[in-house]
C-alpha cells in the first residue's frame, strides 16, 4: 500500500514538472487575454505571431534551426520537421502559422477552433505548445 501512494505521488510530482518544462509557468493564462477561460483564434494568432518573432532572432522572416533549436529543447528538432514542409531547412512565417493551426485542430476536441484549458491541459496538448505560445 506504502509503494502505490509513493508510486502516485512520484506520478504526480513528475506530472507537474513536466507540466513546467512544457508549457512553462502560467502560459494559458498568458495567451488568454480576456480571460475568459478559452483561448480564442484571435488569441492564438495573436500568440503564434508572437512566437515566430521570438525565433526569429535576425528578424529575416524566416527561422533557421540554429534559432528554433536556441530554446534548448530536445523535441525541437522533431518539431522543426514537422513545420519545414517543403524540406528547405528553413520555416517561414506561413509554414510555422499552418503548422500551429494543424496542432491546434489536433487539440480542439470539440471541432470549436477555441483552445479551452481542459484542452490546454490534456496530455496531447503537453509537447507540442510550448513551440507556439
């Protein structure tokens, strides 16, 4: 019985932590700006822009690896494959805006285009959007 409880809070515990790593303190909260409990498609585009500015370090409009991967995370390269759809090496600023609008549809689950935070919360949500907000 003592091995199950230390089993779920160790669980829990990596739970949380991984909640961090991922999505970073308080993200939901940042993206919704009304705060009304829901990120809208104005919020999430809003958000996405946002981002391929912060990668965008030389402010040429497009995103190398080198400045994707600069956030120290391991799954970027996967990401960054994901997002190049015509293989140049290179996101441009459309390429990364379709890209989140195609993980934001694997995360609506109920078809409304809004990112609820039951949404945001889910385990499918956890690796892919803290490339987007």
């Amino acid at each position: 019985m003592k091995k199950t409880i230390i089993l779920i809070l160790l669980f829990a515990a990596a739970a949380f932590l991984a909640w961090n790593v991922y999505a970073g303190p308080d993200s939901f909260s940042k993206v919704d700006k009304d705060k009304n409990g829901v990120i809208t498609p104005d919020e999430f585009d809003s958000a996405v822009r946002s981002r391929f500015k912060d990668y965008d370090k030389n402010n040429d409009g497009r995103i190398d690896m080198n400045e994707f991967a600069a956030k120290g995370q391991p799954e970027s390269v996967k990401e960054f494959k994901f997002m190049d759809k015509n293989n140049d090496g290179i996101i441009n600023a459309d390429e990364f805006y379709r890209a989140a609008i195609q993980r934001r549809d694997q995360l609506d689950f109920n078809r409304d285009s809004k990112i609820s935070k039951e949404e945001y919360n889910s385990n499918k949500a956890l690796p892919f959007l803290k490339f987007y907000f």
